[in-house]
C-alpha cells in the first residue's frame, strides 16, 4: 500500500473513532443526575451507581470537606410513611426510633437488616423523641397533648400535661439537658390540626368558629387530652421535683420547634418556625435563636442565623449539633434549597445537603453516631460523616 493510500485509511479510521466517540458523549451524561436534573437523580435502591462526590451534597466553605465522608452518597432508607418527625437513635437497642406525626404510629428502624418496622401501632399523633439519662424514652404526643416517659418495666408516665391548669397545645421537640438531667421541650400548636392531632373544642383559638368537628375519629385523644390550646411556651421539667416551668414565652421565641444544646450544654438554640393554628401573639419568623444557660435556663437571647439562602427565607424545623458544635438544621423551601444545613458554631453556613422534599428534623445515630438520618416528609435518608452527634440520641 503506498503512502498517500495509509493515510486515507488512517484518516477513515479517525474519522470512524470520533464519530463514535462523539455518539458516546452524546448519550452520555455531562454530569451525574442530581436534585435539579431531569429527570430527578433516583435515592432508592435500585438507583444507578452513585458518583462521587455526592452532587448534592454542597460545600460552601472549605470546612464542610472535613465534616462529610468524601465516598458517602446520600441514599433514600426507606419510603412510605406519611410525615415522619422526631428521629432518636436508642442505643441500647441499636435502632432507630421516629414517629410518624399523620399516621399517629412509631416506626424502628434496624440498620443492620435495613428493615422498617412498626414500634407502635398507635402513637397518639407522637412528634419528638429523646431518651433520658437512664435510657428511658420520652415522647411528645399532639394528640394527648402531653409528654410522657417509657418506663424500664414498660408502664406509661405522664411527666407534662397541663400548665398553670390549662392542657398544653401539642408538644414538639425534646431534649435533656445533660447539665442537671433537666428535660425542656417546645409547645407550640402545630399539632392542634385534623391532620396531626386534634383541633381545639369549638371556641377554642384552633376553632374559633367551632365549624370543624374536632372529637370525629379522635375519641380516646379528646378524651384525655386537652381540649383547648393556650399560648405556645418553651417548657423545662425540673429533675428532682418534675416542676413544669415556663422558660421561654411566644414574645421571646414564637411558634417554638426544635430544640438543641450546644456539646458544653452552655448554648441552647431555638428555632421558630411558622406561624400555628390559632395563635394570637407574634407569628414565627424562620429563625434560630441562641441563648445562654445559666443555672439550667435559657438567658440573653440573640438571632443564631435567619435561614436565608439566595434571597429566600427558608422554614426551620429540627436540628442536632455535632462534636464541633456545628448545627445541622433540616428546613423547607423552594425546589432546590430543601434539604439539610449546616452551620459553624458562630452561624456561618458551611454546606448543606439537598433533598427533594423539606427536612423535618434529623439525628445522629449508628454504632458511631456518624450516620445522619433525615426525615424528609414520608422517607428517611441517610448519609455517612466525618463528625458524630454530640447528644444523647
């Protein structure tokens, strides 16, 4: 074959190779699916190999590399609840515990077997879970309006349902404080609703015109519970004496939700959500405050951060700090700004964690408490880290 014939071969040969290689760029993706594709990235189990880094996992400040698992993908657990709220990793049973506030159930989550089941059938409408200083459980119950505590022998305790002789409104969010074994929880109205509890007896500030029927399929819950919301406070049990005290009020947080203590157990944030059924005083205004603790209480008050991103005003919900005292924060908002935030102890946001559907709230759990959980309306997400949750659950 003379020259200028092997040239022409060649030439044809390139040509066949870019065509193909061109036909390959062509079908393939420019870049793995996420959040904002279309279509949408696949979270559940049959999803294609994940890539890494995680496309939705965003850093916005050098930092957060440090804090997220460089190979973890975020992977969807489980689906088909219908809200799920107050994840609480039970150590000693080595699960996960979450209630889901619309189908008035509590679900157990087994890592290890990858397996959701049910912890109890009925869960009076529960919210917010922690455990105490001796393991025991403690719930919050829209439904009952009250907060109870699981005793070893697997007997019921009342520790809250009334205040100065009026039935609590739904409580929310729990912790203890490790401090002096003090509980404090949110009792906001969110709860007062069809959808997730019950709504106040007519004349009540969740029914002031007394149209909807507020006791239809709610017996047992109206009957024991209360019957008509009061303004929305932020309560602590006392340790020694179980003393329901008021610590903050409407005015200083309105529309009180998740709850969260600094890992020295000198700061506690506050987040305000929106504004809840019946509510009279100051609406909620999307942010997290921080207060100091002194003697067990919280004291000077100051805005934390005002959840905005890209000129919107993002919807707080649940929270948990890490060992760094970083504070991760689920929170709603427009397609593409759902999901999980994360921010420095001095309220810098470091990155966040984008998610199809809003986060209602999150926790650290695993045998390392380096896995994040977020319930993100019916489905739980878990995500691998490089820092673990710096509270009991």
């Amino acid at each position: 074959m003379s020259l200028p014939d092997r040239r022409s071969v060649l030439r044809g040969a390139a040509a066949v190779f870019l065509s193909g290689a061109a036909a390959r760029a062509a079908t393939r993706e420019p870049h793995p699916a996420d959040v904002m594709t279309q279509p949408v990235r696949d979270f559940g189990p049959h999803a294609p190999p994940a890539f890494v880094p995680d496309p939705d996992i965003l850093s916005l400040d050098p930092s957060f590399g440090d804090l997220v698992f460089k190979n973890g993908n975020i992977e969807r657990v489980w689906s088909g609840g219908g809200w799920l709220e107050g994840p609480a990793w039970i150590s000693e049973g080595r699960f996960l515990l979450l209630s889901d506030t619309v189908r008035s159930a509590q679900y157990r989550f087994l890592p290890e077997e990858n397996l959701m089941t049910t912890y109890r059938k009925e869960s009076f409408n529960s919210n917010g879970n922690t455990v105490d200083l001796q393991g025991r459980i403690l719930t919050c119950e829209h439904g009952l309006r009250r907060v109870i505590r699981w005793e070893q022998d697997g007997t019921c305790t009342v520790l809250a349902d009334k205040f100065e002789g009026q039935g609590l409104n739904s409580p929310n969010d729990i912790i203890v404080n490790p401090a002096d074994g003090s509980i404090l929880f949110s009792d906001p109205a969110y709860g007062d609703c069809l959808a997730e509890g019950h709504p106040d007896a007519p004349g009540g500030r969740a029914n002031r015109e007394g149209k909807l029927r507020w006791n239809i399929g709610t017996e047992a819950t109206t009957q024991f519970g209360s019957a008509k919301r009061q303004a929305d406070h932020t309560f602590r049990i006392d340790p020694q004496n179980g003393q329901l005290e008021s610590v903050l009020t409407e005015e200083q947080v309105p529309g009180p939700n998740g709850l969260c203590l600094s890992p020295d157990f000198k700061t506690l944030y506050v987040i305000s959500t929106a504004p809840d059924p019946g509510l009279t005083g100051p609406g909620g205004d999307r942010k997290i405050r921080a207060f100091d603790m002194v003697n067990g209480r919280p004291q000077n008050g100051r805005v934390f951060c005002d959840m905005t991103l890209d000129g919107q005003h993002l919807v707080p919900d649940g929270m948990k700090a890490d060992v760094f005292g970083n504070l991760w924060c689920g929170a709603s908002g427009p397609y593409g700004l759902c999901g999980v935030f994360c921010y420095s102890p001095a309220g810098k946001l470091l990155g966040r964690i984008r998610l199809s559907h809003g986060v209602s709230n999150l926790t650290f759990g695993g045998l390392k408490r380096n896995e994040l959980y977020m319930c993100a309306a019916g489905s739980l997400y878990r995500l691998m880290l490089n820092t673990q949750g710096a509270g009991l659950c």
